[in-house]
C-alpha cells in the first residue's frame, strides 16, 4: 500500500469533512495524518474484526479536538460506515468534534486535555499484569504539555518502566493563542521527557518512513516507554493553513476549500 | 470497632484472594486507608501513583478499560476535588468499572484543617451523570455495599470515615443495594440521615422516644440513586422530616431530599448540616457538637422543628 498516497487522501476526507460540517480542528488534525496513518495502516494490531479482542493495540488521540483524522482513518480501514462522515458534527450524531467510545474502534473519551497518558499508563499497566503482548499508543498535541496531569502520567510511565506504552507528541509548535514558545514554553521536549526516565526519538512527524522507523524502534526498546517527538507543520498539506496558528480550527470558505482540495489532489 | 475503610480492606481482601482482576490503585494513601494488609498480601494487584490524584483515577479508568475492577482509593477531600475532571471524564463519561473510594471524608480528620475536610462531596460527585454515590453507615453496611458493588461493572463514588464506628445493625438485616434502610419506624417525624452521622440520628430518636416524640430514621446510604419511594411515604406519613449530613447545606442530602419532596408530596424538610463556610478546629465528636449535629442537637432541632408550624 502507498501510504503517502494513502495520507493525501485522508487529508481530503479531513478538509472536506470540516468544509461540510463548517467545524472542526483541521490545523491539528493535519498535522497527525502521518502518525495515524503508520499506526493504523501499519503498525498497530487492530482490526474492525478485532475491536472487543483483549489482545488488541489500543490507540488513545489524547489531543481528542484532531478527530477528523481519526474518524477518517477509521471509516477508510473499515470500522466504521463511510457514510457516518456525512454526521459528523450534527445534531445527535456520535462523531461529535471530539472522540467518544460509543463509536467502534475508538476506546476511550477524549477532548479534555491531559488524560489520555494517564488512561495509557493504565491500560499499559493492566497488559503488564496479565502479560499481554499487547501495545498502547497515544497521541498529544505539544500545547497539551503545559497540562500538569501530563507530567503525572509521565513520572508513573518512566517509574513503571512501561515498555510497551508509546507516546508520540505532536509538535507542531502551535497552539490556538500563537506559538507554543510564546503561550507556554514547551521548548526541549526529548530533555524534559528523558529526564522522566523515557526514550526519546525526534523525528520529522510528516515523513511516514521516519514515523514508521521510530515506532519499530520504540516496539524494539525494552525496559523503558518511548516518546516520539514528531515534529510536525500544523495544517500540513494545504499551502495557506501551514504554519499558521489561525488554522487551528478556523473553517475553509468555498474558495479556500477548493483550492485546498486542489492541492490535495495534486500530491496525490 | 473497626473503621468502615477496615471494612473496605476486609472485603477487597477476602475478595481478592478469588479475583485476580481486583485492582486497588493508592495516592501515597494505602496508610491512611488502612490498606497495608492489603498491599502486603496482594502486591500484584497493588498501584501505587504517589501523591498524584488526578493520575490515580485516569490509571484505574485505563486499566478497568482493559478488564480490571478498579478501586481507587484516596482521601475524599482530593480523590472528589481534585480528580473530579478525571472522573467525569474517564470514568463516568468512558463509563469504565472504577469504584471511586473516598476515604476519611466529611470532617474526620478533624483538626488537621478544612484542606483535608470533604464536606463537598456528595454536590460534587452526584452531580456527575451515571455515577453513583454511596455513603455507608457502619460496618455492617459498609461490607453489604462493597459486596454488592464488586458484582457490577458500573462506576461508583463511596466515601467513608475515619474513625471506628458503632454498629447501628444487628447484621441479619435486609440489604437490597439502592434502597435505603428503615431502623426504626415512627409517626410524629423522620429523620433521614448517611453516613456516619446516622448514628447520632439513631441516638437522637432514642431521646425524643423519651419525649413521647416518635421519630421514624431512615439511613439513606444510596445518594444516587436515591431511595424516592421510601421518602414520599415518610412525607406521607410522618408530615415532616429532618435531615442530618456531615456535607455542606448546598447540594447535599437535604437539598436532594427537599427536591423530591417538593415535587411529590409538599412537606417541610429541615436540614441540619455543616456550614457554609470552613468548619471549627476540632474532634469530629467536638465539631457535630458545636454545630448541633450530636444526638442531643439534633433532638433538639427536631423539638423546635416539631413545635413551630
């Protein structure tokens, strides 16, 4: 499978998802196509199949506002009906603008920042106990690392020596004030993290191989949990939103949604 | 006498032993709980998170998450505050099997200051949607509800005290879980208590009996779901009605109590709780004193209540 190809295409169903619900992250959620798209493509034990299956992966999107990214990789792997995309963000529709585990493959509620490591260290810990193979990762966007509740969880991760518990930050230096550095410093993020006591890798976020690589080496690192420093570009893909702090969840207008799809097109 | 926490560590005890899936999660707090035998016999189904509350109950909703009975087990006064955004969200919204234990709650840890005090609890955690609380009484209900709640897979808050506490039944009582407990009938008032203030109501009853007042008391443990029925049929019955908590007076049982009432069958509720404001330095015998909830104030109030119109 061609899983550059396959990102571009997850980006379109991403712009066009928040275009026809006028809602949505969509800076955030570009950004983490590649990190979802390797994990559910290619590295994680999951399936529709598989969903109640207890020697699953479980993926948990901490940073929950990236949603349509995930709601996308789940309807194009099958877990999900296509057509529930058309709900999303509607009036009684479960694909809210933020997970919830009423929806198949999703496994947790997330949105409120700063609880999604603590639920992976559980759930990393409850595989330890039953000696279970199986792994958990979790995505968390770079403003969520000012959350004090982030830096619990890491200190249990590294004490417990979680070694099957990967956590992948999204940097992509902004959050929805400015730059992350001018809201709340988070520079020195693979210090801060191996200081905790984790293995850190920093990598380019949006090259798939570098994603890829990095989450084989965390699945060979023992004795310690892994943190992937992804440095990523918010609202990757589509020239005008890159870099640009007002795309975290600003809505494309009908011309910047045709020339958004037009560029996915084009990289196809 | 035993604390109700003892009684806690005795039945995850004793229940542990055919469960590997029982989980007890501590906040530096398995001292305090009175869980050391716990963690000694069972340190494979120990989690330690240190002083880090709202990690204790984000851990226990991952690991209920995977199949684990998830029991945190921290002071009220933190484990209802502190972590109520990570029960809201991971435990009552995720709908995961943890069983929230608040323990030394209410006032019992008397003068080591309003920090330490859960007079907020029952406000807080009830206004949670599908989590339920519980308050239980003494010992002998304190293992009823435990028991009852290791059967089910569905979230829960529990607070307990301190201190030992008298046995308030004989222990050949009928448990059914959420339906609260009559101990004694009347038909002049009825005084609807939880917690470990419900023996002072029981003690209070005792001397309006010797007033020739009779005081029905009813121990609402279940909070929520809170027993209706048997509250409708006590306004019915009795006219008015007095409650006792060891919680403030907003949002507490006296304002859940009221609310029934006032839609099902108008009657006068007095409540008789701690204050607005931070509680007196003191022994939690001393502090219900002062503020009038030992048996003496209550039955006092309860003369007054009974007098006016």
């Amino acid at each position: 499978m061609n899983l550059k190809r396959k990102a571009c295409e997850i980006r379109k169903v991403i712009v066009e998802m928040i275009y026809r619900a006028q809602f949505g992250h969509v800076g955030g959620a570009l950004s983490a196509t590649e990190i979802l798209v390797d994990l559910y493509y290619k590295q994680m034990n999951v399936a529709p199949e598989k969903v109640s299956d207890p020697d699953r992966d479980r993926f948990i999107l901490s940073k929950g506002h990236a949603v349509e990214a995930l709601y996308a990789v789940l309807a194009d792997r099958n877990f999900i009906p296509r057509e529930d995309l058309l709900t999303y963000s509607q009036f009684g529709s479960p694909y809210m603008c933020h997970p919830t585990n009423k929806i198949v493959g999703i496994e947790m509620n997330t949105g409120s920042l700063g609880h999604g490591l603590s639920v992976g260290v559980g759930m990393a810990l409850a595989a330890k106990m039953d000696k279970k193979i199986f792994r958990v990762y979790v995505v968390l966007g770079d403003g969520e690392m000012a959350e004090g509740s982030v830096w619990e969880a890491i200190t249990a991760g590294g004490h417990y020596k979680l070694d099957n518990l990967t956590a992948i930050v999204d940097r992509n230096r902004l959050q929805m004030s400015g730059s992350t550095e001018d809201v709340m410093t988070q520079d020195s993020q693979e210090i801060r993290w191996a200081a905790f006591g984790w293995n850190v890798i920093s990598i380019d976020g949006n090259d798939l191989d570098a994603v890829d690589a990095a989450i084989t080496l965390a699945k060979k690192t023992s004795g310690k949990p892994t943190v992937v420093i992804a440095n990523t570009i918010k609202g990757k893909g589509v020239s005008f939103m890159e870099n640009r702090a007002e795309w975290h969840h600003k809505v494309p207008n009908a011309e910047q949604f045709k020339i958004a799809m037009a560029e996915l097109e084009a990289a196809l | 006498m035993k604390s109700n926490k003892q009684i806690i560590n005795d039945v995850l005890l004793d229940a542990a032993a055919q469960d590997k899936n029982i989980v007890v999660l501590f906040s530096d707090s398995r001292g305090s709980a009175s869980m050391n035998s716990f963690a000694e016999k069972f340190p494979a189904q120990v989690v330690e998170v240190g002083i880090a509350e709202q990690n204790l109950v984000s851990i226990a909703a991952g690991l209920a998450s995977c199949g684990k009975k998830s029991f945190a087990v921290s002071p009220a006064a933190f484990l209802s505050a502190r972590s109520m955004e990570q029960v809201k969200v991971d435990v009552a919204y995720s709908n995961t099997n943890v069983k929230l234990i608040g323990i030394s709650g209410g006032i019992s840890y008397g003068g080591i200051g309003a920090t330490h005090h859960a007079t907020n609890d029952i406000a807080a955690m009830a206004s949670i949607h599908g989590l339920r609380v519980y308050f239980p009484s003494d010992n002998f209900l304190t293992e009823k509800l435990i028991r009852a709640l290791l059967k089910d897979d569905l979230p829960a808050y529990v607070r307990v005290g301190r201190n030992p506490v008298e046995n308030i039944y004989r222990g050949d009582e009928n448990f059914q879980l959420d339906k609260a407990m009559t101990i004694c009938d009347g038909s002049d008032v009825t005084i609807i208590s939880c917690g470990e203030l419900v023996q002072n109501a029981v003690a209070a009853s005792e001397i309006l009996r010797g007033k020739n007042i009779s005081a029905r008391v009813i121990d609402m443990y279940c909070l929520k779901p809170l027993d209706k029925e048997i509250i409708i049929k006590a306004a019915r019955e009795t006219k008015k009605i007095i409650t006792v908590e060891e919680h403030s007076p907003f949002g507490g049982l006296g304002s859940m109590i009221a609310q029934v009432t006032a839609a099902n069958y108008p009657t006068k509720v007095l409540n008789l709780s701690l204050p607005d404001a931070p509680v007196i330095p003191g022994e939690p015998d001393e502090v219900f004193k002062y503020y009038g909830l030992d048996a003496a104030g209550i039955a006092d109030s309860a003369e007054k209540f009974l007098g006016g119109n």
